[in-house]
C-alpha cells in the first residue's frame, strides 16, 4: 500500500492545488486577456465582478459580449452560452462517477467549480475508475485543483480591475491560455484513435466555423466522439482477422 | 440594454452553466453509462478544446461579413505548432507555453 493513503485532507487539497502550479501563469494570463477584452466591450466593473461570479466561463462571457452590447434577443445569448458551455456536460458525465454518493448541494458546488484546464489536469491524474485513492481523498484533491483554478481566475479579474488600461495588448497574452490547452491536450494523444478522433475533431471545426451560435463547437465534440467509436472497431476488427 | 436586463442575462448564463456542469453529476448516479461510453466519452474534451483553439489559431473573422476565414499568416499558427511540437516532444507545461510564446512573438515581429 502507498503511504499517501494515509494523507489527511489538508494535504490532498494542497497536493490537488499543486497541479494548478504549472498552468497558473498561462490561466492568469488567459483570465487579465478574457477580462480586459469584456471591460473594452462594454461591462463596468461591479457588472463584470457578477458575471465572473455567476457564469464563471471565460470563453462564453468573452463571446457574448458582442451580442449583448448589440442589443440581441436575450434567447440567442443564453443559446450561445448554453452551447460554448455544453463541454461542461461532458466533463460532468467524466466526474460523475467519483462523487456520486453526495448529496445534491455539494454536486452542485463541484460542478460550478468544474473549469477547464482543472477539469484536464485532474482527470489526466485520475481518470475514472481509480482504486489509487479512497474517494474522500479525492474529494479533496478534486478541491485542491478547481479552487486553485478559481482563486487564479478571479485574482486576473482583481488585476484587470487595477491596472487595467495599463497593460499594454501587444505583449500577446492571451495566447498564453491557448499554450495551455495545447499543453494539456497534446501529451496524451499517443494511440492512433485519439490522434484521429482530434483531426476528425479539428477538420470538423474548420468546415463548420461559420455556422450561427457556435455550433461548431458541438459538431467537433460530436466529431471526435464518432471517430474515436468508428477507428475503434476498425482497429478491434483488425485483430480479430 | 437595461441595466435589470443585464443581470437577467447574467443570471441566466450563470443557471445555464451550472446546469451544464452539475447535470451528470446529480443525475448520473441514478442513468449508469456503460463502461463502453465512458470509454469513447474522454475523446469529447480534446474535441471540445480543439475546437475553441482552432479559430484563434486558424481564421480571421471578415469584419464587414462578420464570417471566419481561413488565414495561415497569423502569428497565432506559428505559435501554436512550437506549442504542438514542445508538448509532444518534451511533455512539459512552462516549456511548451515558453516555445509557444517565443515562436509567437517572434512570428508577430516579423509578420507584424
């Protein structure tokens, strides 16, 4: 047996934080670019304050800043919400099995919690099923990294709020979040069905980008779900000759 | 917009989200997928990333059409196969967002 099955939660939740490590500077940086870009369009700071607290998604407040200050049907904003943030089922459904003897106020909070690049981090350290570790240590763990995530976020709001048009939009930063995707998703494509499931995922994007409400968003999650079923029997097929 | 009509939106967004987030894991106690679909599920994140990335690093939207077109001049492209490359290779976080940036910044300079 391990000797970290006998950690307290203290440490599981500093050792969850700990995978925030890495990604902080690239998600800080992603957080000052998303929030001085939804100041520019518009929002004024108690505004801006309440939707990081509320929605807590960055791409989705970031793309519905256009249509807001364009006066759009309400509707079509939440539409474009409820799509861009539609990954967040999925990461739900990859989590699920880990917390699903809690009751329904603490799902909740799990999931409010449940941000991107947390959300990779834990689930490349813990995929689901896992007997590496008793489910409360997970719990902590899984609170030790979203908490972090949600700390680094709201502390780049705090910072746009007081430098704001001081930090100079030429330094590029916001690509700096975008490394951190690549940097989360690209090691662990090894086998050739997750190398194939991300092109069919990619050309799929490239082909429907200019449909309304970012749908494309959806057909390249559907895309990469499909391909990944299809090259799997392909392959399963080929051993069985 | 009206002031209450942004904090509805705002609201809305917020309920959406949380909708989104928390679904499976209230309701996904009592529907049991099967180990098969979980299986083909963990493909879905990349996918959902590869397609929040790719826009940024592949097309420029036409301001007059309001439309995405493709553009390989972007710094963005450059950056993102340093990026694509570091990871692979060397599987490390700062490195990669290091290479990235560089290559990044490097193309902007040049490309402008």
């Amino acid at each position: 047996m391990k000797s970290n099955n006998t950690k307290g939660p203290g440490n599981e939740l500093i050792d969850g934080a700990k995978l925030m490590l890495q990604p902080a500077i690239g998600l800080f940086s992603w957080s000052v670019v998303t929030n001085l870009a939804i100041i520019e369009a518009g929002l004024n700071q108690t505004e801006l304050v309440g939707m990081s607290l509320m929605v807590y998604a960055g791409t989705s407040q970031l793309a519905v800043m256009p249509l807001i200050m364009g006066n759009y049907p309400i509707w079509t904003i939440w539409l474009v919400t409820f799509i861009i943030n539609s990954r967040f089922i999925i990461f739900g459904a990859s989590i699920a099995p880990h917390f699903s003897h809690y009751k329904f106020l603490p799902k909740l909070f799990l999931g409010y919690l449940n941000a991107d690049i947390s959300f990779l981090q834990f689930t490349n350290r813990y995929p689901v099923p896992t007997s590496e570790k008793s489910t409360s240590q997970i719990l902590y763990f899984y609170l030790g990294a979203s908490v972090a995530n949600w700390c680094i976020w709201q502390i780049g709001l705090v910072f746009v709020i007081i430098f704001g048009s001081k930090i100079p939009a030429s330094l590029g930063l916001g690509f700096a979040g975008i490394l951190v995707l690549i940097a989360l998703i690209v090691p662990p494509i090894r086998s050739k069905t997750s190398l194939l499931s991300a092109l069919a995922a990619g050309v799929t994007c490239i082909f429907t980008i200019n449909l309304p409400y970012q749908l494309s968003i959806v057909f390249s999650v559907i895309a990469s779900v499909v391909a990944a079923i299809f090259i799997d029997r392909i392959i399963q097929k080929g051993k069985h000759e | 917009m009206s002031n209450i009509e942004l904090w509805i939106i705002f609201l809305g967004m917020g309920l959406i989200t949380i909708f989104n987030r928390s679904i499976f894991l209230i309701v996904g106690s009592k529907l049991t997928l099967s180990p098969n679909i979980h299986e083909f599920l963990k493909y879905a994140p990349t996918g959902a990333m590869i397609a929040i990335i790719i826009p940024i690093i592949l097309f420029s939207k036409d301001a007059s059409l309001g439309l995405y077109q493709l553009n390989f001049q972007k710094p963005e492209m450059w950056g993102a196969i340093a990026g694509i490359l570091t990871a692979y290779f060397c599987k490390q976080m700062l490195i990669t967002i290091c290479v990235g940036m560089l290559a990044f910044l490097l193309m902007k300079s040049i490309i402008g």
